[in-house]
C-alpha cells in the first residue's frame, strides 16, 4: 500500500537519501495512514546524526537534540526528524538514561511501545513492519513490542496509552498486555499528575470514552489519586458518555456526574486540571439533578446564573442523563429558553435599566445596601421582564 506522505516530508526524505541516509515517516502517522486516518503528525527517523541533519536543512530548531531530535522547518510546517536510537536504562520508570544512536532502523523500532507504532514507511522502501503492526491493526489489536512486561517498566505511560489507544481505536487490548498492565500498575504513582491528565483526556474524548473503566477493572486507578479511586466505587454507567459532545468539561462531569462538587473538583485538581474546566464540571455536577419547570421566571433565574454556552450545555447533559419522564419538559424548557432570549428579556444584571451607580446618584448611600437593592430589583426583573424600565425601578427601589 502507498501512503500519501505530505510533499514537505517526501522532500525531507528525499534530502537525507541523497546526502546517503536513510529516512522514513515512522510511528503514529503510518498508524493513522493504513487506518484511513488523517494523521496529526508526520514524524521522521533517520539514519543520520543530529549534526548532519542540521547541516542539510537550513532551517532547524534544536528540541530535543539529547535524544536525537531535530525539528526541521519546510514549506510552512514543522517535522521532528529523529535519529534511529537505542534507549538506556529506564531508571525512573518513565526516561532513560542515556541513548544511543544506531544505524539501523530495526533496533530503533524495537523500542517503541506498541506493534502499530512501530511502522515505518518510505516510497523507496514501501513498508517496514518489523513486528507485524500491520497485522495488529487488521485483528485490532494492542500489543506490546517484544516483552510487554519490559516495555511497561521502561515507561509506566504506556499503560495508560494501551487503554487510550483501545478507546481511540476501539481496538482490544491484548492478554499478556492486559496482563502485564495489571502487573505493572503500581509503577504509575512515577508518573506526573499532568502526563496522566492528558492521557485521561484523550480517552475521554474519544470514540469510546466508557472504556474509562478499563482503569479500575486493570488496578490503576489507585496510582492516580486516592481520590480518582474512590470515585470508582460511585460511577455510573459509562456507555452514555459518547452521547455527550466530545468536549473536555462535558466528558469530564458525566464520568463524575455521581460524586459530590468539591470531590469533583478534588479529583480534577490531584490532575492539575485548567480552573476553567474545573470550574465547568462544579457547576454541571451541581446542577444536573435539579429540576428546571416549564416555568419562564424559573428558567431565567437559571440562565442568570450561567454563560449562554453553559446554560445550553446543563440542558444537553440533563437531555442525556434525566428520566425519561422528564424529556417533555426539557424540551419546553429549551423551547421557553429560546423565546427568553429571541424576546430579548433581560437575564443579566448588567443588563436591566437601572445600576448601582444611579443608585447613588439618586441619593441612596453607597455600600453593602446598594447590591441587596439590585438583588430585589433583578428578581422583580426576571419574574416580570417587562418591569425592566428605569423608571419602574427607581420608584421600586424608594420603597425599598
């Protein structure tokens, strides 16, 4: 099979074999390419040193020159180009030591963490696939190069990467993977809080987000947080979560929909999680299970409280999550809700006719009074959209 290898690639490969290297797109992106995916990447491993790589390409940025990597500038884009290694001692259980640089390209592949990214290709060569990924990729398959267990030790992620990429690809994780992970699972306490959330999110994110609870029936969760664990003990059925929109803050409050807010926020905060997110999933977590009535005052009341973005995402969530019996009266809320804001009713307090500021003018004393007197006035608003007229207000506020 031929893989369509971006122009500004092919030319870089084309560089390298002329200058007397070998050079190949290599891993996810030849992964992605035999899936019918399109690739995020194009990721390129050569036989050529760092040096030279530099010396045939004018433009190169050193990241990550200690272990090979060089990221060449073409046409616009940007291409990590790699020379072929062999990994040291994993002494951390997530780097090694020390690499060093072979000629040859098996040796490099063997390392990699899984068959279907450990594929190469080039045009000149067509396909190498050392460790038949290919294979794996037909019988949807995750499995460890060479010895699982070893590959798990090197670099405690990867057990995490075997779950994501199951999600991903809705592929099954193979038995002495499987094995091997639940083996290995303690070593995932040396992995950064951060480099766990951003596996956790992709899985969550994607085609098959229920298959979060590969993390608990594997023994991992544990080694992730105390309070990740416990939230294992209370969640609900997972198989609705595709039906929520392949969002961060959306995926995140249907896993924990069953947990208390501040455990929630616990959770996402052990994971170093954005405050924005955390912020979003408090809320949803909260409000979810309360009832919203076809009642216009009510719905305005709640929309006040929210953005407009966040206030359609609590009635997609509900949509997903409540009783059947409570679907018509979602829809006349979402019916309602869209006549509020086509009617142009005021929801926002920086929206009604009168501020604190003319408050103060008119006479009354600046302080703590002036916000419990716009608190009256904007429930009188939202119950009564057409009393937002200043005139009405300032007379309601003398009384007050």
């Amino acid at each position: 099979m031929k893989i369509q290898v971006p122009e500004a690639a092919g030319r870089i490969i084309e560089q390298l074999n002329t200058h007397g290297f070998e050079a190949y797109v290599v891993g996810g992106c030849v992964r992605d390419s035999l899936l019918f995916r399109t690739p995020e990447d194009w990721d390129i491993t050569t036989s050529a040193k760092p040096e030279q790589v530099k010396e045939i390409f004018s433009r190169t940025v050193d990241t990550g020159i200690q272990h090979g990597t060089v990221t060449v500038l073409m046409d616009g884009g940007t291409y990590e180009v790699t020379t072929y290694r062999i990994d040291g001692e994993y002494e951390d259980g997530r780097h090694p030591k020390s690499v060093e640089f072979t000629g040859n390209l098996t040796e490099d592949l063997k390392r990699r963490d899984f068959t279907i990214n450990a594929m190469a290709y080039s045009d000149r060569e067509g396909l190498v696939d050392a460790f038949h990924g290919r294979q794996d990729l037909e019988e949807k398959i995750i499995r460890c190069v060479g010895n699982a267990k070893d590959r798990f030790m090197e670099d405690a992620l990867r057990i995490l990467r075997a779950i994501r990429f199951s999600a991903q690809l809705g592929f099954e994780i193979e038995e002495e993977t499987k094995m091997a992970i639940r083996g290995i699972a303690p070593n995932m306490a040396k992995v950064s809080k951060e480099r766990i959330q951003v596996e956790l999110n992709k899985l969550l994110l994607s085609d098959h987000p229920q298959r979060i609870r590969a993390v608990y029936d594997n023994g991992i969760a544990p080694y992730i947080s105390e309070h990740f664990h416990a939230a294992g003990r209370r969640m609900g059925e997972t198989g609705t979560l595709k039906l929520l929109p392949a969002q961060k803050h959306m995926r995140w409050s249907g896993f924990l929909r069953y947990e208390k807010p501040e455990e929630a926020v616990l959770i996402l905060r052990d994971l170093k999680m954005d405050n924005e997110t955390i912020s979003h999933v408090k809320t949803l977590v909260t409000l979810w299970k309360q009832e919203i009535p076809a009642d216009k005052p009510v719905i305005r009341k709640v929309m006040s409280g929210l953005s407009p973005e966040l206030f359609k995402d609590l009635l997609c969530f509900k949509k997903v999550f409540c009783r059947e019996s409570c679907q018509e009266t979602l829809k006349q809320v979402e019916r309602y809700a869209e006549e509020i804001i086509k009617d142009g009713d005021c929801i926002r307090l920086k929206d009604m006719a009168v501020s604190g500021r003319e408050l103060i003018e008119a006479g009354r004393k600046p302080g703590p009074g002036i916000g419990a007197v716009l608190d009256v006035l904007f429930e009188e608003v939202l119950k009564n959209p057409e009393c937002n007229k200043r005139e009405y207000l300032m007379n309601l506020a003398e009384k007050l």
